[in-house]
C-alpha cells in the first residue's frame, strides 16, 4: 500500500497525523509526504516585524530556513519519501504591486484566498505530478480547522482529485488548531470545520497511535517548538489533552473518510 500524506507546511502531517505515519512504516507500508509551501523570501520579513497583529508571527519566520532540514529529518527517520513543492508560504506571497497578500494574521487565518493568489493552480499540479509518479492507494489531506489560507487551498483541491486509480482520501484533523484555541482571534474548532467540509458524507476512522513516538517525530521539528507551544511539556500537555478528548482509554489519531 502507498500512502500520500498531503502537507501545507513542514510540520503538519507530524502534528496532525505522525502517530499513524510512524504506524504504517512500522508495517511496512510506503509513505509519501509532500509538503506544498515551503519557501520563504527574506525580503519580506521586515513587513511582518512591524506588523500589529502577528500573533508571534515574528518566531515562526526567525527559523525558517531551518524548516525543510527538519522535515527531511523527520522523513529519514521514518524511512518516508519527502516531496518539497517550493510554492512561498503565504506570508511571502505578493500581489502584483509586490505587497504582502496577506498583510497579518487576521488576512491568515480568514480562509479566504487572495484574488491574485495562483498557489493553488501550483498545488494542483504538484498534486496531479505526485499521483502520477506514486499512484498511491490512500490520500491524507487537512481538514481545514483553523482556517489558514493554505491549508484551506489544499482543502479546497482535495475534493476534486483524480488520478489514474482508485484510491481513498481521509482529512485529518490540524493539530494544534483543533484544540478550539486557534488562532488567538476568532478561534476555530473541529465542529465548524465539519460543516464547512460538506461536499460529501463523511464518517470517523479511529486509528490507534503510540504517543511517545507521536511526540518524537513532533519534536524533529525543533524551530516550531517555541511559537507553537513554548516548550515540550506543553506540548505533551497539549497532545494529551487532544487525544483524551478522542478516547479516554488509549491513544488514538481520528482522521474523516470522504471517498
């Protein structure tokens, strides 16, 4: 079985799924993570340190570059194939004035796409070229909780995929921003995200997951530490209490069948 875990960031499939992807290659099975924005332009980093509403914006740029090292860590160690999609996260996408599309968090976290924003005709490329290449059997994409323009984009493709086979898409559910905190304005939650996703019927797979290892993999991302969750307790604090709110008895992932 090939399994294609959709990215938008380089650390989204570990937060939100990590415990099932170190699950699948412990059997054998063949992972794929293709992570779609990951660029960054230095140029634009001084918008955002004089930007009013960062919501600790400012920590998640300082450490960028160090971002795609992490994530190819991460996937060495899990023996899971990294693909890197080299589109400019948001924060760095301009318009054709060269400004900022989204100027703050507020434009971020608005799930709504910039009018000159062409990322997702690059997505779906990168998507149609790695179903071509793998032929994957299961497709894991986001949910969209959050409301973060880029994860709303590879969202929005997910429900129109086509490939030359048969195979099966699952969301999962962004961690951390389905602990009903985030982001700091107008906070978003599973239940919201649920109604948002309503093109199909949908039912929960419940997967059990090893919590250690799931912490692990987390922390190859070591520069999203601090801005996320300020330290490793907190994270486990976090991770706990998410996956508790899922099954009081043992450790499970929740991920949503929609085809």
């Amino acid at each position: 079985m090939i399994h294609l875990f959709l990215s938008p960031h380089l650390d989204d499939v570990a937060l939100s799924a990590g415990g099932l992807i170190h699950k699948l290659v412990s059997e054998n099975q063949k992972v794929v993570v293709l992570t779609f924005f990951t660029e960054y332009d230095e140029n634009l980093i001084s918008h955002y340190l004089h930007s009013e509403h960062n919501d600790n914006m400012n920590s998640f740029i300082k450490f960028y570059s160090k971002r795609a090292n992490e994530d190819i860590a991460f996937c060495n160690k899990l023996s899971a194939i990294p693909i890197h999609g080299k589109i400019l996260d948001c924060i760095y996408r301009t318009d054709q004035y060269s400004e900022p599309m989204y100027k703050n968090s507020v434009m971020i976290y608005s799930g709504q796409i910039h009018k000159s924003d062409n990322a997702s005709d690059m997505a779906e490329d990168l998507i149609n070229k790695t179903l071509l290449n793998y032929q994957p059997d299961y497709i894991y994409a986001p949910l969209g909780i959050g409301r973060h323009v880029d994860h709303i984009i590879i969202n929005n493709l997910v429900y129109n995929i086509k490939g030359p086979r048969k195979f099966k898409i699952l969301l999962y559910e962004d961690f951390p921003y389905v602990l009903g905190k985030y982001p700091i304005i107008h906070p978003d939650n599973l239940e919201s995200a649920l109604l948002r996703n309503n093109k199909f019927d949908k039912h929960a797979i419940l997967v059990d997951i090893n919590l250690k290892e799931k912490m692990q993999n987390i922390l190859f991302y070591e520069s999203q530490l601090e801005p996320l969750f300020d330290n490793k307790l907190n994270l486990l604090i976090s991770l706990r209490k998410y996956h508790h709110s899922i099954n009081k008895a043992k450790t499970q992932e929740r991920f949503w069948l929609i085809k």
